[in-house]
C-alpha cells in the first residue's frame, strides 16, 4: 500500500499558506527505467523528460519525467497564451512578466523528502525574449513560425533517485483558494491527489501497445541525412571575424556562434532524445537530453549541451 505525503492534517495546515501543494509517495524503481518510464505515462501527450550525465561518463542521480501540466505559457513576441486549470490571463505584456504574475500568485512549500525538482516551470525562452529588456534591431524575418517561449507549469511527476533506487510520484495540487476553503474541500483536494498518484503509479508499471518490441541496434557504415545550412561556410567565417573585432574592443568576451541545418527525418523525436543519449555522452556539461512535445502538439523539442 502506497504512503502518501504530506498527511491530511500537514496538508490541510499547508494549503492555508500556500496556492499548490505536493502531495507524494515513493516506488521501487529498480525494474524501470526513465524511458520506459516516459513511455508508459506520457506517450503522445504533452510531457517532458530530464535527464544528465556528469563528467561524460556517469549517469546523474536524478532523472525527471513530467505529464498533465496545471498550465500552459506560450509566447510569440510581446503576446502570451495562457492555457490550463489556474485560471491564467493571456495578455500583451511579454512571457517575463507573465511569468513574474504566475511566481507571485502560486507559491509551493518546499518539504523535506521532495527531490530538488518537485515543481515550477519548465520550457524554453527563446533568444529573442531578450527584446523584452534589451534595444535590439529588426528581428530576421521568422521562417518556421515556432514560439519564442513555450513554458508548462509541472503538474504529476515522477523523479527518479538513481542512487537510492526509488522513484518519488508527486502531484501538485491546486488549492481551491488558501485564504477560504472549507475544511470538507482540502479533504476532497487531497484525496483526489491520493486518487491521482494511485493512477500514477499503476501508469509506471503498464505497459504501452508495442512498447515490448526490442529496438535494434544501429547498424555500422549508415550514412548521415542531407541537411541544409541556413549559413555558407563563407559567412559562418565571415561572422567568426566580426565576433573577434567585439573581442579585441572589449565589447564582448564571450560569444556562441550558430547556425541551422534542417533535414527531413522519419523517426520519432523521442528516439532521437534517447539516441543522443546513448551516443553523444561526452559532452562537458552537466546536463544532457530532455525531450518535450510543444503544447501546441506540432512540434517537439530535443536539447543537449
């Protein structure tokens, strides 16, 4: 029988203080992984999965894998979209700020027992959400239409501890409204939440149609895709030397230079998430894949550093 965390009475004393509160138990998580994990709870849907490797050669202690967001950030310049169950406004005033409102009106507690990352928002700013602070010319003009940020408040959640072999199911409640819920209302939150984590801990164990069949190895000597550059190498060079000029005048010290390459590909995102994984961990940083489908559901983003 599952334990849950914090109990009744914490929670109803919580709920006083705080607009969402974790409720959580843990699992053995020594027969699964965080893919299989990712495959089993989200699936299609809208999720996210972390994880790191340290040194380049050692997995991280944590893994995360998120599902059912409270609430959906979406950004195209100056104009937010805000969907989901906390009642967020959309407006005109940039993702930063709309991010500040969320921060000051939904406050979590912090617990002992909770993994580093129980809540919060997760996503991505793109780089021009700096135009939200900073003069900047014209913008290029934005040839594939993806948002400029894309953030989800975490909703249910499954943080594995590698080190001790559990796995911590947290789900975070909204609270009806801290300052006049009755006592019969946070007894309900908090066994809709039991209900909730019983479901998805079952969700862990199940299997998903196909999800048993082996995936084999990549064979030796495939080929690389044809991709197209969105720079030529004649001004990819050509920005190296206007970077170094920054430099020598002591605008900049520091600068990452990029560029596009678009290709057309078959498999899945996620399996691009995992191969990356398996193959490319000698990157220095401490963090390595996370996969996440866009809210809008037409795009997936992989990252690695």
């Amino acid at each position: 029988m599952l334990t849950f965390r914090p109990d009744p009475v914490e929670f109803a004393a919580l709920a006083k203080e705080h607009a969402i509160v974790p409720v959580w138990c843990e699992v053995v998580a020594d027969t699964l992984t965080p893919v299989s994990a990712f495959t089993n709870l989200v699936g299609d849907g809208e999720g996210f999965l972390f994880e790191s490797v340290e040194g380049g050669e050692r997995w991280g202690r944590y893994s995360f894998v998120g599902r059912r967001p409270l609430a959906t950030l979406t950004a195209r310049g100056r104009s937010v979209q805000a969907t989901g169950r906390l009642g967020l406004a959309s407006s005109d005033d940039g993702i930063l700020q709309a991010v500040e409102a969320l921060l000051a009106r939904f406050e979590s507690p912090t617990l002992d027992g909770l993994p580093p990352l129980h809540g919060g928002l997760v996503g991505y700013l793109g780089y021009d959400v700096v135009r939200e602070i900073e003069r900047l010319p014209e913008p290029p003009p934005d040839d594939l239409g993806h948002p400029d940020a894309a953030l989800v408040v975490i909703g249910q959640f499954a943080a594995f501890d590698h080190w001790r072999q559990r796995i911590a199911l947290i789900d975070n409640v909204v609270v009806p409204d801290p300052e006049t819920a009755t006592a019969a209302e946070l007894a309900a939150a908090y066994e809709g939440a039991c209900e909730r984590l019983v479901e998805l801990a079952a969700d862990c164990a199940r299997t998903r149609a196909g999800a048993g069949e082996m995936v084999p190895a990549p064979r030796e000597g495939l080929g690389s895709a044809e991709a197209r550059r969105t720079m030529s190498s004649e001004e990819y060079r050509a920005a190296i030397g206007v970077a170094k000029e920054y430099i020598t005048a002591g605008d900049i010290f520091q600068v990452v230079l990029s560029q596009r390459f678009d290709l057309e590909l078959d498999a899945d995102p996620f399996d691009v998430c995992s191969t990356r994984a398996r193959t490319c961990t000698s990157c220095a940083s401490p963090r390595s894949p996370w996969w996440a489908p866009h809210p809008s559901r037409w795009c997936a983003c992989v990252r690695a550093s």
